[in-house]
C-alpha cells in the first residue's frame, strides 16, 4: 500500500517536471523563433531615432511659365542642443553678436518644441559665407554650432501680386504652409509629402550616425495661374501712376489733393473667368514674412492707419458703393422686368423730386439735356434717368402688396433681378477672404436701424428713397470690383456668368496634370443675348464725344478697337472725396477683355480711373502707352 503510493507521487512529480521544462523550452522557442522579428524590430527602434524630412514647396508659376514664386537655397545656422547643454549662454551670446539677433530669439528657437532632442535646430537662415567660415575657424567658441543648405521660397518679381499669391508661414521645421492668396487654397498640392530620415544614436541617446537611411521626401506640385506676368507689372504700374496724379491733383470743390488712399484693378477674360491680372494697392513684399516679423513691426507697417492696409485684397476684400457703374446693372433690371425698353423716352432734368414727397434728388449735370433713350442715359450718365427707373420698381413694390404704413409684404422685384446678376453674394472666386458685398431690402435695414437706433434713426421701413438712391449705386449698396468685373464679363459675353479664377491647373514637377480649373458657369443675367449687344453698344457712347469718359480717350483708336464703358462716382457717408470708379469692355463688338479700376478717395471715374484703364488698353491691344496727365473733367 505505501510502496504504491510512493510510486504514483513519483510519477506525479516527474510529470510535473517534464511539464515544466516542456513550458520552458516552449518559451524558448517562441521568443527565439516567432518572436525574433518584434524584438528586432523593438531592438532597432531603440537605437535609431525617426526624423521628418521635409519636402520643397511646389513653385507658382504664372500663365507662360514664368516663376511667381520658387525657391533658392540659404545657408541656416543650426545649434546641437545635447553639445551646448552646460554653456548654452557663452554660446548663444556669441552668436547674438554675430548673426545679429537677440539673446531672447536664438533662445525661443532652440527651446522650440517643434524639434526632436537630438536634432540640429535652425536659428538662422540666410547666413553670409563669411559667417560660417568664421563659425568653422572658431569652432572651440562655438561648440555646437553648424550649418545647413534649406530650401527658401523666392520671389523673384518683388511685390508683383502679392495680394494674389499670398504669405507663407512654417507649419513645421522647413515646411511652408500657405496662410493666405492662393498660397493658402492650393496649399494641399505645393506642399508635397515629407519624407524620413533615421538617425542612429545609444542607450544614452548619444548620436552614433546622423543618416542611418532614409526615404526621401516628395516635392510639391507646381501651380500655374492665369494671371500674365507683363500685364500684370503694366496693371500694377498704371494703377500707382494713376493714384500719384490723383494726389497730384486738386478737388476745385475743396482746394485739397485727393487723398487716393487705396485702390484696385482687375483685367478678365469675359468668356471663360480668367483673371488675367490683379492689383491691389497699397501693397507688400512676401519675402518679409519669411524670417518672421517683430509684433511692433507688423503693427507699423501692415495694421496703422497710415499703412492703409495693405493685407488687404481690395479686389476682392473690400466692398463699395458702385456708383453710375452699378446702371449697366441698373439698365439690365429694368429691361428684362419691363419697366423700360429700348424705345423707352424719359425727361433728363438737372432736378427731380420723388412722387408724394418733398425730397428732390439732383443730377451730376445741373442743365436739364431735355428727353433721351437709354443708350444716351447710359451715355451721359443722366442721375434723374435712373431716378425715374428706381421710382418704377418702387412702385412695382407697393402694387404687389407692400403696405407702407407696417414695411411688410409685397416682392422686391428690383433686389430679385440684382440678386441674378450676383449683387450680394461672393462669386466664389479661388481666394480667401471673399466679400459678399451689399444688397439692401427690406430686412437688411430693419436690421440695420434696429441695431443702432441712435446712429441710423427708429423709421426703418422701406422708402421709395431707398430704391432711387439705388438706382444710380448709391445708399446701402455696396460691391466688391471683382463682382462688377463678373457682371460686366457676364454683359460682355452676351449672358453666362462665369465663376472667376486664378488657378489654372496643378502640374507635377515634370509637367504631368494632376487637376485642372474649368471654367464654371454660375448662372446668367436675367437678359437676353440681344439685350446684352444693344446695352454694350450703348456703353460705346461713354467714351466717344459726349459721354463722360470722352477727354480720357481722345486720341484713342475707338473704330479699330471699340470700347464700351461706365464711368462712376460713389459718394461715401462721412468721406469728403468720392471713389473713382470705370470699366470697360473691349472690343466692344466681341469683348476678349473686362478691365475695372477703383480707385479711393480720388474723385471722378473719368478723371481718375478711366485714364487707368485706357493705358491698360492700350497696352493690351500692343499701341503706344499713354502717360497719365493732370486733368479735371466732369463726369460720374
């Protein structure tokens, strides 16, 4: 009986051993055999460290390929943080001396964050030679300290449309990321892919070999826009030249210069959305935001009001009164709703007051030119033409039902047609920061009343004032140049409203496409083609004797190359001098071009802004460029 006990608890324990060295050597096994690839790979990954390579920003390359905006390289200034741990004040103020920055800045830039322990980090960019061979030559001043080649975006046109390209920033160590332009809306394709770099290094962290191996990173495509180089330089051009004569020249109502504070241009294809050229001024040169702006110096030069903002793409940004270039839109209204044809007759008084009411309203032309179509209103810009027009839809208003003593009901027949035409809504151009301009009705001014009683009175409800203020671009409309560009590109090509654009298509590095900006049609004038042909050959009548940008084209070559045009000048609430506004469209028989200028502060559009627009022309068509001279004419 014990001796067979004895035999079964020897059996149990041999068992029990055979079962655990079968467990062990399992084990074994397992961590020898399937495990081996994780620990290797764990292993590796504790002496290797992964670093990101970044890649060179796509260039942006105008409609020929000449390069807007590229790279160069620069020689940067790095400082080892492991090597100068102990001394970093010896060393960083040396190098405060000579590369010409505050101890404060070289120590924000090696504590940044953005940077691995082991990696060099970059305190300077565009370092002389000179500089580095003295660094070289006193390396035992300067432990820790090296240099690197880094790719620098480059501008190699200056400010050439700045406003249009935009600024960059750095998202990350040597990676450009667009803040704003076409920088910032086609950021995805120019920024390209990083890549990796894996730096060897011991258990102490210590680095044993800064390039292990790496994959290389991944250029960024090239972006190529519509905008031309030289019509730009020669938009760019005309519209300082045109401001300087402004400033140059006298208000014979005031006896002051005109200020002329700001301005814009744009030059598009009527008959895809192309934005040909773009100018916006005052302007700026990119490259200052490369290596980083102090907070007092941003303030100084970009947001005091003596910089006149120069961010700003007034373009696009900046929202005004039209003006009588707001009557083309006008004169489309009131042609497709009925409330006049082309046979349509009106009195053209120097005076009109408004139907049951004491407000009289004055024409630009005191003399009273007696009765005229519309070619001849358009012409001559007859306020009290489109007085009568805007008294017509007002009209239109209460026989729908609109009770004028509640401000409710009815239909705004005229906001309606401005609405299809784009009055009040972006064009949803390829750049950020897109105004919407104004289209006033009826809850716009209630709104706009009931927000602040004290500057803009308790009676909000619609007037008949409201809609004849309107009829001529004044009271509460506002647009943006790039909006009337749209319309009259629109009225150029006999209806199609088209999306404009400033990208054309991204291209890889080696030229392959990889995406392509159509044209885009958005909606059409409430017109018909015919409609469109007769109101442009009325708009002939601007420029030719008689109408009020006739002094600005004298001379000009009007029966080779017909242009049709609308002069403007927008009165601003609070503003002595008002906006100078032209645009035109040539040639007028089959438009390739809409040219519009603004210009602030500068008085008539036929003194200042047509002159502008001319030399473009000009230009445009290949004849001799005008110089834009000191003058006074009476227009609007």
């Amino acid at each position: 009986m014990t001796e067979s006990r004895t035999r079964l608890r020897m059996k149990v324990l041999v068992g029990l051993v055979v079962f655990m060295f079968g467990a062990v050597t399992t084990r074994l096994w397992f961590l020898q055999v399937l495990a081996a690839p994780t620990f290797r790979a764990q292993a590796d990954q504790n002496q290797l460290r992964l670093v990101p390579t970044q890649p060179i920003r796509g260039e942006v390359l105008d409609r020929n390929g000449h390069v807007l905006v590229g790279d160069r390289p620069s020689i940067a200034v790095t400082v080892d943080r492991q090597v100068i741990a102990g001394h970093e004040d010896a060393v960083l103020h040396r190098l405060s001396g000579l590369l010409h920055q505050s101890v404060r800045q070289l120590l924000a830039a090696v504590n940044s964050v953005q940077y691995l322990p082991y990696q060099p980090v970059p305190v300077a960019v565009d370092v002389s030679k000179q500089t580095i061979f003295y660094i070289r030559e006193h390396q035992n001043l300067f432990p820790g300290v090296g240099y690197e080649l880094v790719a620098v975006p480059a501008y190699p046109n200056g400010p050439l449309a700045a406003q249009v390209l935009g600024t960059l920033g750095q998202a990350a160590p040597g990676q450009w990321a667009g803040q704003s332009g076409v920088e910032s809306v086609y950021n995805k394709w120019l920024v390209g892919k990083p890549g990796t770099r894996a730096i060897q290094v011991d258990a102490a962290g210590n680095v044993l070999n800064s390039n292990f191996r790496s994959i290389p990173s991944t250029p960024g495509d090239n972006l190529v826009l519509s905008i031309d180089t030289s019509l730009q330089r020669l938009v760019e051009q005309s519209l300082v030249q045109g401001m300087t004569v402004a400033r140059q020249s006298v208000d014979p109502l005031t006896g002051r210069p005109y200020p002329a504070t700001g301005g814009a241009v744009i030059v598009m294809n009527p008959n895809n959305g192309q934005v040909l050229a773009m100018a916006s001024y005052p302007s700026y040169d990119p490259s200052v935001f490369l290596k980083g702006l102090t907070t007092s110096q941003f303030r100084q030069d970009f947001l005091s009001p003596q910089s006149h903002e120069p961010l700003v793409n007034r373009a696009i940004q900046s929202a005004y009164p039209p003006g009588s270039t707001f009557k083309g839109l006008v004169a489309s209204a009131a042609l497709n709703s009925g409330v006049v044809s082309e046979s349509t007759i009106l009195d053209c008084p120097g005076t009109w007051t408004v139907p049951g009411t004491t407000q009289t309203l004055h024409n630009w032309n005191p003399a009273n030119t007696g009765l005229i179509g519309l070619p001849t209103a358009l012409a001559q810009s007859c306020d009290t033409f489109f007085y009568q027009l805007g008294y017509a839809f007002w009209q239109r208003l209460v026989h729908s039902g609109y009770n004028v003593n509640t401000g409710r009901g009815g239909v705004q027949l005229f906001q309606r047609e401005l609405s299809s035409m784009g009055v009040g809504r972006p064009t949803g151009i390829d750049l950020p920061g897109e105004a919407s301009g104004v289209l006033p009705t009826m809850a716009f001014k209630k709104q706009l009343f009931q927000s602040d009683p004290a500057v803009y009175g308790k009676y909000w409800e619609w007037e008949p004032g409201d809609d004849v203020e309107m009829s001529i671009g004044q009271g509460f409309v506002e647009v943006t140049p790039i909006q009337l560009a749209d319309f009259y590109s629109a009225l150029a090509n006999g209806g199609a409203i088209y999306q404009p654009h400033v990208g054309m298509k991204v291209v890889t590095p080696d030229g392959k496409v990889v995406h392509v900006v159509s044209p885009k049609v958005t909606g059409h004038l409430p017109i018909t083609p015919q409609e469109a042909a007769y109101l442009r050959s009325a708009l002939q009548g601007v420029v030719e004797p008689g109408g009020t940008a006739a002094t600005a084209f004298a001379g000009f070559p009007l029966s080779q190359i017909p242009v049709a045009a609308k002069t403007g000048t927008a009165d601003i609430n609070g503003i002595i001098e008002p906006d100078s506004w032209f645009v035109a469209m040539a040639p007028a028989n089959h438009p390739k071009y809409v040219v519009v200028s603004i210009v602030e502060q500068a008085g008539e559009g036929g003194v200042t802004s047509a002159p502008i627009v001319r030399r473009i022309l000009e230009g445009l068509f290949g004849l001799t460029k005008t110089k834009i001279q000191l003058g006074h004419d009476l227009s609007t």
